[in-house]
C-alpha cells in the first residue's frame, strides 16, 4: 500500500517529536543528582569519613550519599583507633563506618594496616625499650592484620596496605620508621602477604603522599618495582593529592597517572584536597609531625574566601579533573580527604586553628563553585 507524501512526512515528524518528548522525559526521569552520577562512566567520587558523621550528622550523611559512591575512613580504622593499651581491641566506630557504607551500597575503603603514625611505641619496642626481634613484630602484624581484614572481609573491597613508607629527604630514600628498622622493606610485603591470604578479593594498595612530584614518584616507581619483582600482590598505588591551589602543575599529576598505571596498576586518588593558605615553607604536605605557630598573616581568608580565590579554586579543580577524565581508564576513584570545608584536616595543618577551603563544599555544606565546574565537565 502506497502513501501520499506529505502523510509519510507528518508520520515521520510525528515519530520524531514522540521521540523528542520521550527522550527528554527520560532525561527527566533519570537527572543526576550528585557528582557521583556525573561521573558514574568515569571512576567512583569517594569522601573520607570522620567523626561528624559517625557521631550522627543526619544532614551531612545526606549529602554525602547523595554525592558520593565510596568512602574512606579518615581515623576509625587506624591502629590508635582499633586497639586498646593492652592490646585488646575497640571496634565501635569501624562497626559504624563499615555498616554506613554496606547500607549505601558504597565502595569501602579500609585505611590503613601498616602506617609509622599512630601505632603506639609498645608495638616495637618491649619495656626495656629495645627493639623486638623481626619475627615478634611479624606476629604482631599478622595478628592485627588478619583480625582487621577479616573481620570485613567481603564488605570493605579496597585496602591502603601500607601507607607512607617513602621518605622526604633528598633521594627520598625508604622512611626510617620502626616498622622499617625491624624488617627492611620486609614489612611491606609481609602486611601485602597478610591481607592477600587473608581476603583474597581485596583490592591492594600502596599509599602514599607527595608521589604526584617529581622525586618522590620515581621513588615510588622504584618501590613498586621491586615489590612486583618480588610478588607481591600489589593492586593498586593511592596517590594521596593533599595538593596546594598553586601547585603542582596539572601536568605533574598527568605524569604520576601515567606513570604509575604503566606499571599495570590501578590509580587511585585517596586524599584530595587543595590547601588555598600560604605555604611560605614549601614543605611536602602531609607528613602529620611538621607543625609551625599560627600568625595571622598566614590566615588571610578567615572571615571568608574572597571573590577571586573562589574562581582561582574553582579553575585550579577544573584543570585537574579535565586531566582525570581524560585519563579516566586509568584511573579507579577519586576520594577527597572529607566532605566539607568545617571538616577538613588542613584547618589545622601544619598550623591549628586557621581557616581553610580545602574542599568542595563550604561550612555550610553548600557547593562551592569548583563543585559547579565539576558537574559541567560532564554535563
Ligand atoms: O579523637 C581524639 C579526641 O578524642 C581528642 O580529644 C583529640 C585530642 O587532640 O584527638 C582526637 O584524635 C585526633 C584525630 O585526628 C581525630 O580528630 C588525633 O589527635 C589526630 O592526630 C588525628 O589526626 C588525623 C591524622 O591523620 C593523624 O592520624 C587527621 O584527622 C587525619 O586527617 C590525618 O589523615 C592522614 C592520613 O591518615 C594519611 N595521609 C595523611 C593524612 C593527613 O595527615
């Protein structure tokens, strides 16, 4: 049967706008409503967790599961934070992390099995304060390592193994901590070993800071080249990020990407963050011992963040996480070292009590415009 032509283009016309109507209906139906469906073809959006949710903040666990798809524990699951002085254990807080995340369906990260900070001394040393021998130190490790992993496994899929164990001096040698002292480089692929044969599905990392510049990442490299060369079952390398809103060059970051998955591992970001207050002693960030004396020219923003350094912030992210997407194959989650401005870390260092903007919402948990230039990545 034929048809006039005119009626075959109402037809087609008709079929069109139909599909027009549906489309946009669809687009209705499915809107995005936080960054991790923005970026849900990219990598998970993930925040560290602290003691404002876990205390019971109703708001802001709204809106971090409205934002983001994994956590990280910013405190709960260290050492200082599982045991008690006589080595028992206390498990409450983790119980609360672990649970929030299975009841949002998130991606758990566990932070961190072997770390030089917060781990009290009686650990390595026995009471005449000597070292203990290697093989004591490996039972303590594999006692606490198996009783951690263990008790989550199947819930937190991702694990900072170990953490920081990379120097800062020239030639960024092998940090001189006790762990290190006892085993060598031993006590890494003793606490990978460890979580390995005790959940085989986890996904292992190597974490650490500092590793998105030159020096320290080609330390880095080397480590886990010769981990690998070892066997160790080493998955995936967390660069930390505790970056400054003037530095490093996005082309830094682009090179640790690189870089880093070259040697077949999955790249995570684990603590981003971007400190916007003068850093006159150009240290590298994050080593938690540096402290130095608040003055009040070294707290320019603290009765709020000027107009300028709102739009520098919000184009200093922008530029970062162009180059993330960019390399979005490689890259496995993107984790902020927090929620919210109020709760960051960098409000107290290296100097306590001073006002930063660290973060991608403000104090009053609303988005700052970085977060604004995020979504438009995407849109
Ligand atoms: O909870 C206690 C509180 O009861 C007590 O009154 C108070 C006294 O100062 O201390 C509180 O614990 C503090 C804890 O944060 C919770 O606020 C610890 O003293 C303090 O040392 C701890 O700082 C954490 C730091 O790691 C050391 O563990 C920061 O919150 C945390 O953001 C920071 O995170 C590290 C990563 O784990 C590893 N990468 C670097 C990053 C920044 O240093």
């Amino acid at each position: 049967m034929t048809i006039s032509r005119r009626k075959f283009i109402t037809n087609i016309g008709a079929a069109t706008l139909a599909a027009q109507l549906s489309s946009n209906a669809f687009a209705i139906a499915a809107k995005r409503t936080g960054l991790k469906e923005y970026y849900a073809d990219d990598f998970k959006i993930g925040a560290a967790i602290g003691g404002q949710i876990l205390n019971g903040n109703a708001e802001l666990e709204a809106l971090l599961v409205r934002e983001f798809n994994s956590i990280s524990p910013e405190n709960c699951l260290k050492w200082e934070s599982l045991r008690t002085a006589d080595g028992g254990w206390k498990w409450s807080d983790a119980d609360k992390y672990v649970d929030l995340g299975m009841r949002n369906k998130m991606y758990i990260v566990g932070h961190c099995l072997a770390w030089h900070s917060q781990v009290p001394n009686s650990v390595f040393k026995n009471a005449s304060g000597d070292y203990v021998s290697a093989e004591e130190l490996k039972k303590k490790m594999t006692d606490h390592i198996t009783t951690v992993v263990g008790r989550y496994k199947g819930k937190i899929q991702a694990w900072d193994v170990v953490n920081e164990a990379i120097g800062d001096e020239t030639g960024n040698p092998m940090r001189k901590s006790h762990y290190f002292n006892i085993l060598g480089e031993q006590f890494i692929d003793h606490a990978f070993y460890v979580a390995h044969e005790t959940d085989p599905a986890a996904h292992l990392m190597y974490n650490d800071y500092g590793t998105e510049r030159t020096g320290k990442r080609e330390a880095c490299i080397a480590l886990l080249k010769r981990m690998k060369e070892r066997g160790v079952p080493v998955n995936g390398v967390g660069i930390q990020a505790h970056l400054h809103v003037d530095e490093p060059g996005v082309e830094e970051l682009e090179k640790s990407i690189v870089d880093f998955a070259s040697l077949g591992l999955r790249v995570h970001f684990t603590e981003f963050d971007m400190d916007v207050l003068p850093n006159i002693w150009k240290i590298p960030v994050a080593d938690i011992s540096t402290r130095f004396e608040y003055k009040p020219e070294r707290d320019p923003f603290k009765d709020g963040l000027p107009k300028d350094m709102e739009e520098k912030l919000a184009l200093r992210w922008e530029s970062i996480f162009k180059i993330f997407i960019k390399h979005r194959d490689k890259i496995e989650r993107v984790t902020t070292w927090g929620i919210s401005d109020d709760g960051s870390w960098l409000n107290n260092f290296p100097i306590r009590g001073r006002t930063n903007y660290a973060l991608l919402f403000d104090r009053k948990h609303q988005p700052h415009e970085a977060y604004n230039k995020l979504l438009a990545l995407r849109k």
